[in-house]
C-alpha cells in the first residue's frame, strides 16, 4: 500500500509493478495551498541562501517565484532530498549548490561546509505548513537569520474507513509505505478502533529511524522496516528483501 500524495506516488508504483508487485494506492495526504500568504518572497534580494526542504517545496516555491518575478541572480540554493535536487534542476536548469549528502535529510545537510559559518547571513526556508524545527534552531545558533516561507499545507484527504477494511479483506494490504509520521497519524485516524487489530500487526517501511520511533509510539506491534535513505530505489530495495525474508521463512 502506497500512502504518498497522489501526485507523487506513481514512480514508486511503476517500479513495484516492474518487479512483479502489485501497489494498492491510498494516499493519507494531499498538497494545498497556504491559507496564508508565504513570507519573504517580496524581498527575495534580502536572502544569501534559500533552502527547500522538499519536492512539493521546490515545486511551489519556484511557482511562486516566478509570479513575482525570478530567483535574484546570487542567491545560493540548497536541497535536502536527492529529488527536491532532481525536481529543482528540471525547472531551473541548474543544481542546487548544496545537497545533503547520504541519508538526505536535515542532519546530512548540516554537515556540509557551506553551513557552518553563517554568522549575519539571511536564509529563507521553503517547507510546508509546521514541521522540524532541528534545521532553522541549528542555522540561528550558527549566527543565520532564518525565514519560513511555508508555500503548501499538508491534510488528511476525505476517505472512508471503509475503504481500509475492504482492501484488507481482500489481501490488497501485505506492507504499507510510509513517508511521513503525518501521513502514519491519519493511518491511524482512518483506520479507527474497529481496523486496529489488523492494522497494528501490518508490517510498515519507513524512510528513516525517526518514523520507526513515532510507529512504536502508535502501537505497531508489526514488523518495521526501514529504507536506507528517503528514495524509490532505497525503498524498492528494502522490500525485495522483505518479500525475500517472507518466501525463504
């Protein structure tokens, strides 16, 4: 079972149906826009680094952007993900000048050169609505002045509890991707009492230890599988293994 936003979960269905699987799509979360007007993008000239923190990120923001105008020619720019860096290079026909290096998250980005001494440098942050804080808390104590500029909202679709069950009892549901201790707390809210049996003993991959805290703390009694780093191939890799460990046990 497949929960990313619709629009994003279809490379990592191709590539479950290419190795002989069969993904069942529900998707536990969809892109908005922001209630409210994102901050910082009518003085983009005051910024020496915009950071996007995600895909969705990049593509919003960049949309944004361009309605006011375009990215200020010396603004550097970095990219957690390898595909906010992949999505960032199709629109804009350049690479970011950071990327997080392996695992690609918040942790890896912080460890290259360029953002370390940041000392009365103006960063704008391109996310979604809440989220970490480890990132902007890291930049400020290495002298930066951060900026959210939080250019989509995440929320729970409209889906019926029935339409779990139903998957489940006719064997749609073997391991369950998720993406985001967001979209694994609606899991739970769609699931509701009457699918937690079932629910709570499926097994899960997960992209990062984080998750895999956050499933504990739900109630997964299953098994927790978590992939190398947050990308397709990583997350098709680990279930092949999973499939492996099912046949041979």
């Amino acid at each position: 079972m497949v929960t990313r936003p619709a629009h994003q979960a279809e490379p990592l269905c191709r590539l479950i149906e290419a190795a002989g699987g069969r993904p069942y799509r529900l998707p536990l979360l969809e892109i908005a826009p922001p209630e409210h007007p994102p901050a910082g993008l009518d003085r983009l000239e005051e910024y020496h680094m915009a950071i996007f923190i995600s895909p969705n990120a990049v593509e919003r923001g960049i949309a944004l952007i361009r309605e006011r105008g375009d990215l200020p020619p010396g603004l550097q720019l970095a990219t957690v993900g390898r595909g906010s860096a992949a999505r960032l290079e199709k629109l804009l026909g350049r690479k970011p000048d950071i990327c997080a290096p392996p695992p690609f998250n918040s942790e890896a980005l912080l460890t290259n050169s360029g953002m370390q001494k940041l000392s009365g440098r103006n960063i704008i942050v391109f996310r979604g609505n809440g989220g970490r804080e480890l990132l902007a808390e890291t930049l400020r104590r290495r002298g930066a002045n951060v900026t959210y500029c939080e250019v989509y909202r995440r929320v729970c679709p409209e889906i019926e509890p029935a339409t779990l069950s139903r998957a489940w009892e006719q064997g749609k549901i073997g391991i369950i991707v998720i993406t985001s201790g967001e979209g694994l707390r609606n899991l739970i809210r769609l699931a509701g009492p009457a699918n937690l049996h079932w629910l709570l003993n499926t097994p899960l991959l997960l992209i990062n230890r984080r998750l895999e805290a956050v499933a504990r703390e739900l109630g997964f009694q299953s098994s927790l599988l978590v992939a190398r780093e947050a990308s397709d191939s990583a997350m098709i890799d680990a279930i092949e293994r999973w499939v492996t460990q099912q046949t041979t046990s």
